[in-house]
C-alpha cells in the first residue's frame, strides 16, 4: 500500500492542533466552549464535541503544513499493512481501513473514502471498557458464559434479517476471505469485496472451493467478526459494543457457527494459563443453543498440473 497505512493520520504543524487524514481532509481540535468564541474554519464538514474540546472535519488547505515523523503521535493499533487506528482526543478515535470500489462501509455518516489513497477513515467516540481479548484472562466462568450468550443472543437477533442474495446491507459485495480464491496478482493489502450473488451463483462459486456447503434457501444477516478484539466489554462482565462491521452481510445459516471453528482470528491472545481456543468453544456452544450448527464440509484435492 503506497503511501504506508501508517502515515494515514498526520500531525500538522499548526495552531490550533490539526491532524491530515489521508491526502485532502482535516481534523482540527479547538480548546474553546462550543459555539461561539471562535469562527468555524472555512470548509468545515462536521463538527463535534470532546470533552473540553471541539473538533471540526474540514477541507486541506494550501497553508496546512505536515510535522516531520509527525505520523506516530497518537497511534494505538496497527494490524499489518490495511488497518490502524488514531487517539485524536479523550473520546474520539480515527480508524484507518484499506479500502476498494464495491466495499461495504461500516458509517455513511462520519466515514469518508480517500480514493488516491485507497483507504476509507471513520471517526468513532471512545466507549469505557476493554476488549474481551484483553479481559479474558481476569473474568470468571459466569462472566464468561454471560459474555458468549449475550454476542449469541445478539447474532440470533441479527439472523432474523435476512435475503436470497449473498450482499451486504446496501446491497454491495461481502469482504469474507474464505470465499475468496487466492489471486497473486491482487495486492495483499487491497480488500477484494464478493457479489452481490445470487443464490445460484454462490451456490456455483463456494462448489469451486467446498465439497459438501450447504448454502441453503435463505441467507441471514450475520456480523462475520465476533472475534475478542472486536468485543468491548465492562469490568462487569458485560458486553458494551460490537466493533468491525465492515464484513457484515447476508451469509448461509451454516456459516454462522462454522466461521468460528475455521477461523483462527476467533482465538484469543497467547498468555500463560489460557486456553487459546476458550471464547471460540464458549461462543459455539452458545449458538448451537440458538440453532446455528456448523456444516461438515472440505476442500477439494488440489488438481495436478499437467
């Protein structure tokens, strides 16, 4: 990915404090009450609250002036070359994604597609909590059995939705990995969005790949990411939010529990004492209480070349 994901959210060297996102928006934060005290900047887009702050959403402009190795400051996650993510202020925090032409996104409101830079950025508000990677090493056996029947209760509420076409919530492709075949000429770090597909067409796409996949006569909507990173929860034990939707769409039932055995994103962080595989068994069971049973199905023998 040119330029680096990493050198999406840039300090500028100003007054007040701005950051550049991606090649033409500015994120500027003013330390005043809101309104009226100081002007709105010319080409503001949005604006918001953040504790004593403001923040405004604007248009680059000629002036706007890049830090040196001004990229870092603020940067609390990276995951590979195709996402990170920025802690603008107490409660606002900038996401960074890869992004292609088809891709569902996950806000059509506080999300912006940079198209020179192929990347989309959504600007969220902090929630209190940790992720339940991080804090499933210290929850109890009750904490943990809520926790799985609370996401299983909210996946069996989402699966009531459903449609005959394998898309996404605005009718776009569906960004899942394991439908897709392997093209080395697509780049790694560029998302390569699936359908829309009818119910025929998936049907013939996933018989290239699977031996055995029921697709079913109805797809339901499914989060496709229940993974202990996209999980936050209280130190009660309770689920506060569900992050990462851009992979949301209209899958088979069969899929929905079946994903998490396959899938080794499901597992958790590899800490002493902990079994690495606890929340994909928890969350399983929790939905084969809710009818979602995993499919057997396998991979066809790879063909030899002649």
């Amino acid at each position: 990915m040119s330029p680096p994901i990493g050198t999406s959210v840039r300090s500028l060297n100003s007054e007040p404090e701005c950051w550049m996102l991606g090649s033409s928006k500015v994120c500027e934060r003013v330390t005043v009450s809101y309104p009226p005290n100081v002007p709105i900047p010319s080409g503001t887009i949005i604006s918001w609250k953040d504790g004593e702050h403001t923040f405004y959403l604007r248009e680059r402009e000629d002036a706007d002036d890049l830090l040196e190795d001004g990229s870092q400051e603020g940067l609390i996650h990276a995951a590979g070359t195709s996402a990170a993510i920025w802690s603008l202020g107490a409660d606002t925090i900038c996401k960074v994604k890869a992004w292609s032409d088809g891709l569902e996104s996950e806000s059509d409101t506080i999300e912006f597609i940079d198209h020179d830079w192929s990347r989309s950025f959504l600007m969220m508000k902090r929630v209190p909590g940790q992720t339940l990677r991080d804090a499933w090493p210290y929850l109890s056996l009750p904490q943990k059995s809520q926790i799985a029947s609370q996401v299983a209760r909210y996946c069996f509420k989402l699966a009531v939705i459903t449609s005959t076409k394998f898309e996404s919530a605005t009718h776009r492709g569906v960004l899942e990995p394991f439908f897709m075949t392997t093209d080395p000429s697509h780049p790694s770090w560029k998302p390569k969005p699936l359908g829309p597909l009818s119910l025929t067409d998936l049907n013939l796409h996933l018989s290239k790949s699977f031996i055995g996949f029921e697709v079913g006569s109805t797809l339901h909507f499914y989060h496709a990411d229940f993974g202990p990173g996209s999980i936050m929860v209280s130190k009660e034990g309770n689920v506060e939010v569900i992050l990462d939707w851009e992979s949301a769409g209209f899958y088979p039932k069969s899929w929905i529990a079946s994903k998490h055995i396959l899938n080794a994103g499901f597992y958790l962080a590899p800490t002493q004492g902990t079994n690495r595989m606890e929340w994909r068994d928890f969350f399983v069971s929790m939905l084969k209480e809710r009818g979602f049973e995993p499919t057997t199905f396998t991979k066809p023998e790879p063909k030899e070349q002649v």
